[in-house]
C-alpha cells in the first residue's frame, strides 16, 4: 500500500481524482476491484484510491495493506457502520474534489477512468455515471458438460449515447464533484445498514438545486453483483433495511402527507402480490418437474438406444 506525500496534481483536462471503495468482507473481490483501478490510463500523480473498510472480518485490512501499487492507496477503517458512513468518511479523507465511487465488486474497464474524468469536466454536470455491465465469464464459453448443459458466457449491448442527460446514475461508477455535493448536504446519514437509495436522494437534490446528473458511454465497469447473492436476498435484516431505506426516500421526497393513509395500503398490497407471484411461479415450476423427469427419462432411454443400435 502507498501512502500520498503532498497533494494531487492536476490540470483542465485531468483533475485530481480520490477514487473511493467501500467494502466489508470481500477482501478476493476487492482485490481484483484494486487491480483494474490502479493499471488505470490515467496520470499516476493526479488521481489516489481510498478504501474504506466497514469493519471487516476477513484478510481484507491485509490485502488492502500488502496491495503493491503504482498508485497511492489508503486505507480508512470504520467500525461496521453502513454505506452512508463509509462515503462521509471517504469524502472526508479524500484530498481531490473529485469523487469517483466504484463498488468493491465491480472492475474497472480498460479507459474508465479517463472517460469518466473527461465528462465531469467537460459535461458541466455534477455528477456524471457510466455503464455496469453484469460481469462477464473471465473467458469465452461455448461448451457442452460431461452431463451435456451448455455452457454459454453470454454477449452485452453497448448504450448508443455518447453523454445523456438522467435523473439517476449507478451509485457503483459514478463521478461527484465535492462542491455541489457538500452544498446540497452530502449523504443523509439517515439511510443506515445496507442502504438503499442513498445516492438517489442525493440526485435528486442536485437535480432540485439545479444540477446536471449524466450518463456516458466509455466509463464502463463490469459487477459482479455481489449485493443480491442469495445470504443478502432472504436476509431479513438485510431486507428490512432496504425497504426502510426505499420508504424513507419516497417519503421524503415524492410523497405528499395527505397520500400516506394511501401507500401504508398500497405497499403490503404489492407486496403480497409480489410473494403471491412468487409463490404461483414456484407451483409451476414443481407442478413440471414430474413432466421435465418424464420426458428426460424418455430422452435417456431413446438415446441410449440409439447409441447402442449397430
């Protein structure tokens, strides 16, 4: 790990950027989140890395100290507190007054950082966001398994925009500058635990004070989606904390005080249709298993035999 001696240098068409990494107990992802950020092309002396680390139990305090980089790179360390305390304690130790956040399982495509830096310069917007694209296979598949599933990495559409105007960005690749940010308030400390819409809220004050929120296209990173692995999407304090997030950003924002009777209705409602959805989709899927055995049976057999006939 290197440490900053002074400050950043930096220019009208490359700023000084503190790129910020919020992470608890991925210490394999946020390795190789490192590694695509620090090879950036992008001037060595005009951009560091800030990791902060929500109390992590894992090596990732040792990856992140032994992490051999042309960069600098530090580590700020938080007791486990949530996404909204690691970003006020970034922008706090960051030294540049640009912001670019990238979630720790997310890597950084090949340009991302010029691209990003390069638009929040020249787009006059406040905040500036680039593509997510699901995380490809490290290497491209079209095979059968021995037990014949086919194995297939896929293919992505590239946006057809070069820069467009948005309300809302990917709070995972995205570019602040720190002087509207800290005008409208920063980050509202309110959304605690796993945050929901944290940085939502925040594009929304900017665009209500005035701001321009961009999409661009080259400022790509490829997630790996780490935040719905099954451990998060049927925990439920990790879900309690989402939809406490979601309710506290719509009612803040969007909801008039005589319409609450109405959404305190609403809400169980949708949510019971959704887990009726569910349910039903979860019949069918057993209603056909007998069907799918069946007929894979009869496949078995008729191949078999065909196999076996002279």
């Amino acid at each position: 790990m290197t440490a900053i001696d002074g400050p950043i240098q930096t220019s009208t068409l490359e700023p000084a950027v503190s790129v910020v990494i919020l992470t608890w107990n991925r210490a394999a992802l946020l390795e190789r989140c490192l590694r695509s950020v620090v090879h950036q092309d992008y001037p060595t002396r005009s951009f560091e890395v800030v990791v902060v680390d929500d109390g992590s139990t894992d090596s990732t305090v040792e990856v992140v100290e032994g992490f051999v980089s042309p960069v600098p790179v530090r580590l700020v360390r938080q007791p486990h507190s949530g996404i909204v305390a690691g970003r006020l304690n970034a922008i706090r130790s960051a030294k540049a007054d640009l912001l670019v956040f990238i979630d720790d399982d997310g890597e950084a495509a090949d340009g991302w950082l010029r691209a990003i830096a390069r638009h929040a310069v020249s787009s006059g917007a406040a905040v500036v966001g680039g593509a997510v694209f699901p995380a490809p296979q490290r290497e491209l598949q079209a095979r059968f398994t021995r037990a014949g599933e086919m194995i297939w990495s896929g293919f992505h559409v590239r946006p057809a925009a070069e820069v467009t105007e948005v309300d809302f960005v990917a709070e995972g690749n995205m570019a602040i500058w720190r002087g509207p940010l800290e005008a409208v308030g920063s980050f509202d400390p309110a959304y605690q635990g796993f945050a929901w819409h944290e940085g939502a809220d925040v594009f929304v004050r900017m665009r209500r004070a005035g701001h321009r929120v961009v999409f661009v296209d080259g400022a790509r990173i490829d997630h790996a989606s780490a935040r719905w692995q099954p451990s998060l999407r049927y925990n439920p304090r990790a879900q309690f904390s989402q939809a406490a997030s979601s309710g506290y950003f719509v009612g803040k924002h969007f909801l008039d005080r005589g319409a609450l009777p109405r959404w305190l209705l609403v809400v169980p409602l949708r949510e019971v249709a959704l887990a009726v959805k569910q349910v039903i989709a979860a019949l069918l899927a057993i209603a056909v298993a007998p069907v799918r055995w069946v007929g894979t049976a009869v496949g078995l057999f008729r191949g078999s035999r065909a196999r076996l006939a002279p």
